[in-house]
C-alpha cells in the first residue's frame, strides 16, 4: 500500500477517535443548562441521602409514635419538629424519600418497558397490529385517571407495588406515541433496509439498529415521567389510598397533616416543599436534557 494512502487511512481514523460522540456533545450541551444542572444536583443529593438514610438517622424516630413529643416545634432536638403522634419530621421524611423516589423510578422504569415495547411493535410491523394497539392506546388515554387509580388501588390494596403497578400502567401510552412515530421513519433508513437483506430478524434490526437511535427521547420521557410519578403518588396518597402509615411518603404525611395546617403548619410545610422542589428539579432536568439531545441543535 502507498505510503500517502497509509497516511490517509491514518488521519481518518484519528479523525474519528478523536471525534466526540453524541453523548458527550449531549453533556457539553447540558452543562450550558444552567436550570438543568442545579436540577440534577438536587436530585442527585436526594438521592444519595435517601439510600444512606439508615447511616444517618435511625428508622425508630421516623415510624415509632412519642407520645411525649406530640406536634413539637422545630426545635435543636427535632430540626423540624415532631407531627401529631411525636415522631420527627426530618426522620420522616429522609425515609419517605426512599418510598416516593422508589415508586417514581421504577413506575417509570415500567412505563418505558410498555410503552417501547408498543410503540415499537406498532411502528415496525405496521398494519392490523399497528391499529389494534394505537386503538388500546387510545382507549387507554381516554380513561379518567384519577378515576382509573382510586379503582385499581382499591382493588389491588395500598401499597407501593400497587402505586409502582399502577403509575406505570398510567404512564405509558404518550411514549408509545412518540416511539412509534420514531419507528416510522427510522425503518425506512438505509442501515435498516441494509440488516433486513441480510436476514436480520425483526426482534434483532429492532433492538440494535432502531431502538438505540430512539434513545433521545426515550431519555426525556423517562426524566420528566418520574416528576409526574411523584405528582400522582402524592396525590393518591393525600387521598389515603397510596401508601399506608406509618410507612411514610410525602404524599401521606400531607394526608395525615391535613388536620393541623393552622395549628401546626410545619407539618404540612416540609413534604410539600420537598414534592415542589423535587418536581421542579426533575423537571429542569428533563427540559436541560430534551434542549441537550435535540438533534436540531448545534454544538457551539
């Protein structure tokens, strides 16, 4: 081989391992997100403080009544003081994080496996089983969903599998949407058409040449479904059918609070501010996320 061709073949592939991939682009791109990445900081804080929790407080004070301590103020000994049976708010709710975080996590982690697999399955074969499951997921969104969560979780029990069960099941249905769309068009591309000649069977070009170029948005649907998750834990279990005491989730201890909002306001203060400040995180960081993967975008 000449040896101009060998330099060539070698600046190519420098070129190329030199070259930033879309991920990283991505992170150049959301670190420029300055309302993304305070988001994500909290969130990773809460995270960590929830899954250290039994290091740094003892579950005792967080689900064991003191009688000798009822509706305490914040005070040094209870930082944010104690609710209407005596036990301490701060205890409360770093082990209510672990609860609420959890369900919106894994509802979520069940939303993507359904609503991939639908929408991609609608989207790749097209035809009578593309109609039939658009027509469930538009069934599906047609149901009232409060209505649809105070019936399942009467009927299957409070509990955080039936939030988990039924968050998921609710959640869905938009992913399907936008995964099918995804589909439609990645099928017709020339690396896919290039596997199918090949002999590539369906569930292979789907899982390794059409789902990994769907990413993206399945990213941002997963970071701004858990927001949602927390909202309608919360309110399920405002309306005590969510999760039963006194395992603690910030949705119920705004239910078991909503007796002593004047008389006792701190109860009520804290687990709504951290339902509004983790939302609203998790928020920020879906939209830094969605501004970052967006493929219009250009990295300057």
């Amino acid at each position: 081989m000449p040896q101009s061709t060998l330099a060539s073949v070698s600046n190519s592939t420098a070129v190329h391992a030199d070259a930033p991939s879309i991920w990283l682009l991505a992170w150049r791109r959301f670190r420029r997100h300055k309302a993304g990445l305070v988001g994500l900081v909290v969130v990773l804080i809460e995270i960590a403080i929830a899954i250290s929790a039994p290091v740094l407080i003892p579950r005792d004070l967080a689900i064991d009544p003191n009688p000798l301590n009822i509706l305490e103020r914040p005070s040094a000994a209870h930082w944010l003081g104690t609710d209407e049976v005596g036990r301490d708010i701060f205890a409360r709710l770093i082990y209510a994080s672990r609860i609420s975080l959890s369900i919106g996590f894994l509802a979520v982690a069940m939303a993507i496996l359904v609503g991939t697999s639908v929408g991609s399955l609608a989207g790749y074969f097209g035809g009578w089983l593309d109609n039939v499951l658009m027509r469930v997921t538009d069934a599906m969104l047609s149901i009232p969903t409060l209505f649809f969560l105070i019936v399942l979780s009467v009927t299957l029990g409070p509990s955080v599998r039936t939030m988990v069960i039924v968050i998921g099941l609710l959640s869905w249905m938009e992913l399907a949407r936008i995964i099918r769309a995804n589909v439609l068009s990645l099928k017709r591309r020339e690396f896919v058409e290039a596997a199918q000649t090949i002999g590539a069977r369906a569930p292979t070009v789907i899982m390794r040449h059409i789902l990994p170029n769907t990413l993206a948005p399945i990213v941002v649907a997963a970071t701004l479904g858990v927001g949602n998750a927390l909202l309608v834990e919360a309110s399920v279990s405002y309306l005590g059918l969510g999760v039963q005491p006194p395992d603690p989730s910030w949705g119920n201890m705004l239910y078991n609070a909503q007796s002593y909002v004047f008389n006792a306001p701190w109860i009520t203060l804290y687990p709504g501010l951290m339902i509004l400040v983790t939302v609203l995180s998790i928020n920020f960081v879906g939209d830094g996320l969605r501004d970052a993967l967006d493929p219009r975008m250009k990295d300057r």
